[in-house]
C-alpha cells in the first residue's frame, strides 16, 4: 500500500494525471500539505485581522481557498514541474485573491488599484514566487517556537548556530567544546526538530522552505528566542 504522505509533491501530481486510481489519494494529500498554509496566506493577503467578525472572515478566505484549489486540481497538465509545485499553487491563489478584491472593490464602486492581468495560470521563466517570503517568514516563527521549546540552553544555542550556516568546527569553538561533540548535539537537536515539524507541522515536512532552514534571518529573533531559556541551565 502507498504511503502517500513519502511522496514527494512533483510526483504526487504526475501520479494524479497519469494513474486515474491515484488521482483521489494524491490529490487529498496535496490539500493535507496546503489547506493550513493557504489559509493563513489568503488571510495575510488580505489583511484580515483575526479578531474582526471572524466567522465572516473564515467564509471569505474558505471560498477563496477552494476556488483556488479546484483550480489547480483542473490544470493540473498546465503545472510545469521545473518549477517547485508551492509557487505554481501560490501563483493560481493570488489569482483568485486578486479576482475577490476587484469584485469587492468593483461592488464598492472603488477603483481597483493594481494591474489585473493574472488569467493564465501558467508560469515563465521570469515569474514571481509568491510563497517564498511569506513562507519564510511563517516558518521563522515556527523555528523560533522550537528554539523555545528546548529545555536546554546549549541545545538552543548550538541550533541557532546551525541556522547561521556555521560550520561544527565553528560551534565547537563558540560552544568551548569538542567538534564530535557539537556534531552529536547538533544531529541530535535536527531530529528534535524534525519530530517538532511531523507532530505539529506536518504540512512542512516536505515544503522546499525546508530546505531554505539555514537561509533564515532570525538574528533579530537570537535574543527573544533564548531569553526564555535563561535559568533553566543545561543538562
């Protein structure tokens, strides 16, 4: 039996348009890996503040989300897979974001501020990522919820080490410890992180921003992120 949640996203849509037994399966994982995160994009997109008629709120960005989505389950074919397959679904939902504030804007009798040009759904080589910064930013926080999580005050700062691309040479020395030892830790603190994202995150697990991790600017983030761990001490 397939496990479906191995599949790598490229292939979960070769296998929906050429296995039509795989296209369901495929395509349920597809939304379990975007469902959260599309949701939480409409809402940044649209500025929409959490604490503001939200049950209207929550109706708005659902219709967008599943606007978007059938979409994207009709143009499958048209995906390019030289392209990661969150810009392409981040592509096809800024699409019907803008559509829902021309609408909303046309309703109003407002003029609608920005080119509206966005019917092809097909992307060239010069295309605008919309997920990578907005992902980047939402998995920060994630990053920076872990980093809080940790017990261990060396476990913290070892991994913030990590996220600046230092070498274990480099966060042996920062640490005063041996590099066999600041590489045992560190393995040991990314599969803590690992097992953060599966049990929490699991729609990131096999995201491209989370190979972007040691890309991250949390510099301002180092202070806040390890204040929590004053006092604890290591173990």
């Amino acid at each position: 039996m397939m496990d479906w949640s191995e599949i790598k996203e490229r292939d979960l849509i070769r296998l929906g348009l050429i296995h039509r037994d795989h296209f369901e399966p495929a395509m349920v994982e597809l939304w379990k890996r975007y469902q959260k995160r599309l949701f939480q994009y409409i809402r940044y997109k649209l500025n929409i503040n959490k604490s503001f008629d939200e049950n209207r709120n929550r109706y708005i960005i659902e219709d967008i989300l599943q606007s978007a989505f059938c979409d994207v389950l009709e143009n499958l074919a048209v995906y390019n897979p030289k392209f990661e397959v969150s810009t392409w679904v981040y592509t096809v939902t800024n699409k019907h974001i803008v559509r829902y504030i021309r609408e909303t804007q046309k309703h109003q009798g407002r003029t609608f501020g920005f080119d509206d040009t966005m019917d092809s759904i097909g992307l060239r080589s010069d295309a605008i990522v919309p997920d990578q910064a907005f992902e980047l930013k939402e998995f920060e926080q994630i990053v920076i919820e872990f980093v809080q999580s940790l017990r261990n005050k060396l476990d913290a700062e070892v991994f913030l080490l990590y996220l600046q691309n230092l070498h274990t040479k480099n966060i042996a020395e920062k640490i005063n410890n041996t590099q066999d030892a600041a590489r045992a830790r560190l393995n040991r603190v990314i599969k803590q992180f690992k097992k953060h994202l599966m049990r929490n995150y699991p729609e990131y697990m096999h995201s491209s921003t989370l190979s972007q991790i040691r890309n991250l600017n949390i510099a301002s983030k180092w202070t806040s992120a390890t204040e929590t761990l004053e006092g604890r001490g290591s173990k």
